[in-house]
C-alpha cells in the first residue's frame, strides 16, 4: 500500500519499539471495518446494538480509571521551555523520549499494531494536513475512521514527503501512573501512551488539529482554533457564516446544531453546521478570513443530548455511531445517558458494566460519556462542509458563563480590540463542577488547554494576523448565562440565541445601530428581535447592563491572569486593558 521511503522508516523503527505480533495497514474500505469490527465484538471491545432501531451502532465501555482528558498528563515537549509558556506542562524533549521508550518497549507484544494515515480536511485541498497514527487499539481505527478521512488516497496525496504528523499510541497497560500524551512540536510528532480514551488516543483530535496544527499555523501564517463554525441561510438564499470559541458547558455544539425559532423559521432562514469543534483559518485571496472544519465526525458528550436541547446531534447518532461509557438497555439493545428523556431502562448495565438501577441514585452513564458520529449524518450539515477552500467567516464570538458581568452581546471596537476581548474570555464555575461557586477560570479563546506554545505568542499570532486580513470579520462577545437576582437565567437560550446571531450580522453588514459604551458597541435594546418571546424590552435593557464597579474587578483579574501568562503577552493587549480601566473610571 505504501511506496513512502519516509513513512516506512518510521513504521519500521516504531514496531522495533513496541514488538507486535503483526502490522495491519488501514486503507479506509469498508471491506476492512467490518472484519476489524467482527475482530473487535469477539473479543468484547465492542458491542452490537439493536441494528432496526440503531444501525451501525456499537457500545465500548473505557477503562473505569480512564475515562476523560487527563490535563495534568498532557505536555508540550519543546527544547526551549519558555517556548512552551507557563499555561502548558512542559518536559525536555530528550528527557521525555526517554521516559516514553521504556513505556513503549514491547507495550504490543501479543497485538496488532494498525498504521492508520489519516487527513485532517479535505485530501487534497490548501488546508489539509496529513497524519499517520500507529496504535494497538481496534476501538481508536474505528473512531478514527469516522472522525478524520482515512486511507489509500492519503497516502497518494503525500507521495514521498516527509511533512506528516508522526503519532505514536499504545493502551501498553491502562496504568493510570504512567498515562503520557505529549506533543512535540518541532518533531512534528504526538506519543500518546496507557489511555485508550477518545481524547487522549484519537490524535487526529485535540492532539493533533489543536496543539501541534496551532503551531504549525503560526509557523505558516494559518489560525488552528477551537471554533464551531456555522451558516445562517437568510430567505433569499444568501448564507453568512460565524465561528465561535466557547469554554465548556458553555453550549458549544447546541449553537453549532441550532434550530432557528419560529419567527425566523416561518420567513425562511436556516441554519447550517459546518463543524462543531474545530476550525482552521485562512486569509483568501479575496482579503477575508477563510474557515475549514479539519474534522470528518463529531465527537460529542452524551449526558444532557436530547430532542429539546440538541435535536440535530441526537439525529445524527442514530446511525453509524460508536457510543462510549453510556447505559446499555439490555430489554431492546439500545443505549440511554441521563438527560435523554425521563425514561432510565429497567433492566440496564452502566457505564461499568455493572448491572444498574436508576432508583438507586448512581449515574448510569458517566458524565464524559461521548458518542463518535459522521458528520454527514447530521440533518443540518452544510452543502459546504465538502468544499476544499472552505467558508468565508462574517463574524468571530467569543463568549462564556457569567452571572453578572458580561452583558448578553457586544462587539469589539477594532480586530485589535477583538482580540483582547478573546483573550480574556472567562466562565464561572457551577456548583456541579467543583464545588465552589462563581470562581472566574480564564479561558483564552477557550484554547488554554490546546495552545501547543505560549499563550502571549498565540496572542500575539492573532493580532499579527490581524495585520494580514484586509477584510477581517467583525469580533464580539455573547453571554446567554446571565443571572437575576433569584439567580434565574434571563435569557432564554438554546436556538432563540439566533436572535443575537442576526443583529451581530446585522452590525456586520452595517444594518444595525449600537451604543457605544467603555467595553464595546452594545445593540440598543429596541433593535434586537425579542418577537413572541415572553420578554420584555426592560429585561433586555437589565441583560445588556455594564456595571462598571463589577468590570473594574474584571481588569484586576485580567492583570492577574496576564501575569500569569508570562512576560510575552504582547504590549498591544496591556495597551487594550489599560484603556479599558481609563474608560470605566471617567
């Protein structure tokens, strides 16, 4: 299959390392999956679901100490250390080779090693990078399968070159102690060791298409982001298109997927997903801001996916889906996760595979549950997500969870500006993920955990860019978690959020007015679209409030966090939140 001098070496040296039994090249054809899934049903790694209700659907169940990213594990392995910055784990490159190679020495004696070449985007096209992973794991080729383009045709559009991601992944023995995913950046290269978790092992995922693409994309004057991206359809068949970068449990993939609401819907508009993670960024040759969703699947989190919140996503898991740590609804073979309906199965297994009672109170599936899908099986896939030189972006929006101080949108006064707002992006805790309430995690274009160098480069990276997009997209900032003094949301949420999308399109084609306030253009209250929403037009006005007591605060925080970021957090950002201050003292 393979006449690359390059890749051959390397496979070569690799199987030297971890001695399998066999090497089995993935070429992509179905031919192949399906005897790789009959190899894996065998031996219990997967399990057949109920092929009437959920064809093409199998269940695995993880490691039970194994079952989400381990971030503390997770380093960038640069010579420089500052070059990696204080946000990331850092570790010699010789010293962590060293470490991983006695980790790796025989870690697949008695298996199978499967060489998987994979792209991230469209074979062929300006924005495709190309990847060849070597794992021990049947579950990863199958995921992998779905999540990037695998195959022959990869290996025909490397030829013989040696520009590929090497990645190197082996279970070896699950032990939690010795679990390593470390990225080395100026070797092009990712070893992922003892996880056999999504996250950890997929390499074409966080690994790949965030931390080591976000360095290339420096290196090349590109952008890796951690960005859904989506097109609005107006009536008259016009489709503008919006990235946006969110922290977690911040309604990411609902936004993606999102189902316009009526008084929209009736005239015409639609929505489209281009993709719901990841985005890569070009400038065009037209001067605008070109985006690519690198992936081929959605890997997306369970618990809470149903016909209210995510329609979209729950459609697009009814086929050719592979389901991680979710219940098994033994009476009709099927799966469930907390959140899917009011209905938990009577005679079940969890995501232990320990027989389960839902009266009993104990999680039948586990809170990072996952389902791996194809993105074609999505209903509203855009005609678009194919198309090799991508979409153009209108707008850019950050956003994140706050209680009290960021309003319900606003746009950023310059690209410059913009970037600031990104990089200060911050949620605040819920009780349900630590403990402690309202503490503000900082999370810089929701990328502080896939940057794969220093966070003031990245920061940096964006403003250079800045420089080079003649017709940049306009940048804001949304906040659908905004609470009232009962701590109730007062924005609805979910696809009424849309209403915010259209004046932010609006403000673009420079169809909308806005007050300028210190942090940026706010909407005035009359011109967002608030039509049979049980709202009124003073609950608009409390949701775009700025309390400049509460945002003299916020600069204390984002002096604190630049600090930690380190000394290359680049003057332009100090000069942003300087005039920030100065605006909300006057």
């Amino acid at each position: 299959m393979n006449k690359n001098s390059h890749v051959n070496k390397w496979v070569e040296e690799m199987a030297a390392l971890t001695q399998p039994d066999k090497i089995v090249w993935i070429d992509g054809s179905e031919e192949q999956a399906e005897a790789l899934r009959q190899e894996a049903m065998s031996t219990g790694e997967i399990i057949k679901l109920n092929q009437d209700l959920l064809p093409g659907c199998y269940l695995h169940r993880t490691a039970i100490n194994d079952v989400a990213r381990v971030e503390h594990r997770t380093f960038i392995c640069t010579t420089k250390k500052e070059d990696a910055g204080n946000i990331n784990n850092w570790m010699a490159p010789k010293e962590c080779y060293a470490k991983l190679e006695k980790l790796f020495r025989g870690s697949m004696k008695g298996r199978t090693m499967y060489v998987i070449p994979y792209s991230m985007g469209i074979v062929g096209s300006e924005f495709a990078k190309y990847g060849i992973e070597l794992t021990d794991s049947i579950y990863v080729v199958l995921n992998m399968l779905i999540m990037t383009r695998v195959g022959t045709s990869v290996m025909e559009a490397l030829g013989d070159s040696d520009d590929y991601v090497k990645g190197l992944h082996s279970k070896a023995d699950l032990d939690e102690e010795n679990r390593y995913i470390c990225h080395f950046p100026e070797d092009n290269a990712i070893w992922s060791v003892n996880s056999g978790y999504g996250g950890n092992v997929l390499l074409g995922k966080k690994c790949f298409a965030l931390r080591i693409a976000s360095y290339i994309g420096r290196k090349e004057g590109w952008m890796a982001e951690h960005m859904l991206i989506l097109g609005i359809e107006y009536p008259n068949g016009e489709i503008k298109y919006i990235s946006a970068a969110f922290p977690s449990a911040c309604g990411k993939t609902n936004l993606a997927m999102l189902i316009p609401p009526e008084v929209y819907a009736n005239k015409g508009y639609k929505v489209w997903c281009v993709g719901d993670d990841i985005a890569w960024l070009r400038v065009g040759k037209d001067g605008r801001l070109w985006a690519m969703n690198p992936e081929n699947g959605f890997f997306g989190v369970a618990p809470g996916t149903n016909e209210k919140s995510n329609p979209n996503a729950l459609a697009t898991t009814m086929k050719d889906t592979i389901f991680t740590n979710v219940v098994h609804n033994l009476d009709n073979n099927t799966v469930w996760w907390e959140g899917l309906d009011k209905n938990p199965p009577k005679n079940a297994i969890n995501w232990k595979g320990e027989k389960w009672d839902h009266a009993d109170g104990s999680k039948g599936a586990h809170p990072n549950s996952r389902f791996t899908a194809k993105a074609i099986n999505c209903p509203c896939i855009s005609s678009e997500f194919e198309n090799p030189a991508g979409v153009p972006i209108t707008a850019i929006i950050f956003g994140g969870r706050r209680a009290k101080t960021a309003p319900l949108v606003y746009q950023s006064t310059s690209w410059q500006h913009g970037v600031f707002v990104g990089s200060v992006m911050a949620s605040e805790t819920t009780a349900a993920a630590t403990g402690a309430v309202g503490v503000v995690r900082r999370d810089p274009m929701a990328m502080l955990p896939f940057a794969g160098y220093d966070m003031g480069d990245y920061f940096a990276h964006w403003l250079k860019m800045g420089e080079k997009i003649t017709n940049p997209p306009k940048i804001f900032n949304v906040n659908w978690f905004r609470l009232n003094d009962e701590g109730q949301f007062i924005w609805p949420g979910f696809g009424e959020n849309m209403r915010v999308l259209m004046w932010i399109l609006d403000r673009c084609d420079g169809k909308a007015d806005a007050v300028n306030t210190p942090i940026g253009y706010l909407p005035k209250a009359e011109d967002l679209n608030i039509e049979g929403l049980d709202i009124s037009l003073g609950t608009i006005k409390e949701l775009l409030n700025v309390d400049k007591d509460l945002w003299l605060e916020e600069c204390k925080g984002i002096r604190e966090f630049y600090a930690h970021v380190g000394s290359r957090v680049p003057k332009a950002l100090y000069d942003e939140l300087d005039a920030l201050e100065a605006r909300l003292s006057k």
